[in-house]
C-alpha cells in the first residue's frame, strides 16, 4: 500500500509546475528615482530596505498592468546609488530576498532641443541639452547624409557636435544619446536616441521630429479639403430641399409661355376660318332683264327679298 500511495503522488506531481523564482530589476530612471520590476506570475507583495540600515518596508507605489503589481518606484537620494538596496518579493509562505548594487544601474532620458546653424567656415554645427545638466553626463552623436548609413561620433561631454565642410545638395539628419560616464560611476545603459532633427543645404532649415513635419505639411491640406467636401455636401442637401418644397407648394407647368401661345393661335385660327367660310358662299346672281308677266315680277320681288333681307319697296 506504502507504495501505491508514493506512486500516485508522484503522479499528481507531474501536472504541478512550481512558480519559478521572480528576478527583481532596479534601474536608476533619470536620476530621479528608482523603478524595480519583477514578471507579473502571481500578485506578490514587495518590500525594500532602504538604502541606509534599517527595516524592511513595503511599497507605497505599486505599478499595475493587467490588475498585478508588477513594480515599485522609489525615490532615492543621490548618495543612495553607491550603496546596496535590498529587496523582497513575498506571496503566501514564499518569500524572494534579493540584493542590487546600483551604481550602473542609471539611465537617463533622451536629450532635447536639438538644433542645426551653418557657419561660414563652413561648418555645420549640431547643439543639444541633455536630461541633467551635469558634468557627470556623456553624449553620443549620430548622423546620415540622404539617408544613407548612420556615422557615429566618439562620446563627448561636450553638448554641440560640428560637421566640417558639409556636402552641397545634400539632406544630414542627426539623433544623440546620453548616459553617465566613468568619471561618476559608468552605466551600462545610454538613453533612447532623440528625436531625429534633419538639415537640408538646399532650403538651409532644419526641421525636428521628422515623421511630425511631413504630417503638419498635410494637416492644413487635410483640413482645407474636408471643410470643401463639408461645404459641398451641405449645399447639395440644402438644394435638394428646395426643390421638394418646390415641388409640394407650386405644381409644376412645363411652359406655361407655350400654353398661351397655343391658345392665342387657336383663337386666331378659329376667327380666320370663321372669315374665310363668310367670304366663301357666293351672292345669288340678278336677273339679266326685267320680269314679264305677274309671275314674273312675283319671282323678282321675292328675290330681291331674298337678296336684302326683307321687303324690296317696291309697291304694287
């Protein structure tokens, strides 16, 4: 039986997978402050000793993603990167203690305000600021002439990098980056690249973040058209509307000019006919001599009767 029973918990073991021991990262963010994170397995409680002796603490300032703790931020003296930092990570009965020696634990933000002047020797001058303003802080500069390869400077606490005899017709872009040098505790970590800054000898300007400026030449465009296209649809509604009101108060009449033109032809038409049919009927011929006898001269009175419409006057 001893055996069955070790048997079957060997066997419930196999589809049991232990948590694997978190690995706590801490780097120095801009000499600021300090960020430590771990992988988000389970929700762990994190408690640091400060970097002076004392006890353990717990975070005040957790960093969430997805509803788990997967960070801490602290804030730091400057002193506090030569010395050792301690950390803990606890779930349950399981606890993780680790210890950090930050010292190239440092890395700093991209430098800013970049910007291009031509001189007359000629030179192009490239100038920048870094994050910290600090004698602590090296910079590495790199450019590429028409987007070609990058060419990269040799590090230099200098903040302003030269281009001797820049090529005519050409387009340079440059980017820098910074970190703290070995004078004060080398880093491993240099800073992002900057925001690309781009000089074209041809129009003599230089222009940052270069994916912006190609989007701020369209958005003028972009707008022009869409309040057009706005404009147009608004007056073809606004038309359209007209016309069915049009249409429900006022029936429509073709040509009315060409109604009354008929009708005044007709008219005309009517009395020319009426005209033509009165001259049409020709007048009862005379007799060429006088009547003879009393039969005669009844036929001539009853003709002359006839002829104008009543007693002829002549008496008998």
């Amino acid at each position: 039986m001893k055996m069955v029973g070790s048997w079957l918990f060997l066997i419930s073991l196999q589809g049991y997978e232990a948590p694997s021991t978190p690995n706590v990262n801490c780097l120095f963010i801009n000499l600021d402050y300090v960020n430590c994170t771990w992988s988000p397995e389970v929700n762990y409680t994190f408690f640091h000793k400060r970097f002076i002796k004392g006890n353990m603490e717990e975070c005040t300032t957790y960093l969430q993603e997805k509803s788990y703790a997967v960070g801490c931020r602290l804030s730091y003296d400057e002193s506090d990167r030569f010395r050792t930092l301690t950390t803990k990570l606890v779930h349950q009965n399981n606890s993780y203690v680790q210890k950090h020696n930050l010292k190239s634990m440092v890395k700093l933000y991209p430098p800013v305000n970049l910007s291009v002047e031509m001189n007359k020797d000629p030179e192009l001058n490239l100038y920048w600021n870094n994050s910290k303003n600090t004698l602590c802080i090296e910079s590495e500069v790199r450019y590429r002439i028409n987007s070609d390869k990058w060419k990269t400077s040799t590090p230099s606490k200098e903040q302003k990098y030269a281009v001797a005899f820049p090529l005519k017709s050409s387009r340079y872009e440059f980017q820098v980056r910074a970190r703290v040098n070995n004078v004060c505790g080398e880093s491993k970590f240099w800073s992002e690249w900057s925001q690309p800054i781009q000089w074209d000898s041809m129009k003599g300007n230089n222009i940052t973040d270069i994916s912006g400026s190609s989007m701020s030449v369209w958005k003028p465009v972009l707008s022009l058209v869409g309040t057009m296209t706005l404009f147009i649809l608004a007056c073809m509604l606004v038309y359209r509307e007209r016309e069915r009101l049009r249409f429900i108060l006022i029936p429509i009449v073709h040509n009315p000019g060409k109604n009354l033109e008929d009708l005044l032809h007709k008219d005309t038409v009517e009395s020319r006919t009426a005209d033509c049919q009165a001259l049409a009927v020709p007048p009862l011929p005379l007799p060429e001599g006088p009547p003879s006898g009393g039969e005669g001269r009844q036929k001539h009175i009853r003709h002359g009767y006839l002829q104008h419409g009543g007693p002829s006057g002549v008496s008998a």
